[in-house]
C-alpha cells in the first residue's frame, strides 16, 4: 500500500507561516539568573539543636 502526499497550496502556506522558521535564539547571558544567597548565620544555615524538627524515621511515621 503505497500512499501518495497531496499537499494543497493553502495548506503549505499556512503551514510555512507557522512554522517555517526556527524562533529568535536565546543568548546566554539572558539563560541565567541571579540570586542573592543568604549570609551564613541567619536562617539557612545548620543548627544542630533544631535539627531534630526535622528527623524522619518510618517506624516513627508508622507509630510503631
């Protein structure tokens, strides 16, 4: 079974207007992003006190 491609001009023109060509290119400096990151000390940072809020363990979870 042979199929045959029948194109019809309005068609292909629609579909050139939509996707003939690629979209502008992205350049580097406008891929990135920056972030100001926190001083050590304040609120990201480790405290071994408050560690344990954070503790998962599943037999804990599962009440056992």
């Amino acid at each position: 079974m042979k199929k045959e491609l029948t194109t019809d001009a309005a068609a292909a023109e629609l579909r050139h207007a939509r996707f003939g060509r690629l979209p502008e290119r992205v350049r580097f400096d406008q891929m990135t992003q920056g972030v100001e990151v926190t001083p050590s000390g304040t609120k990201g940072s480790y405290d071994p006190e408050g560690s344990w809020k954070y503790y998962s363990c599943l037999a804990l979870d599962l009440g056992l």
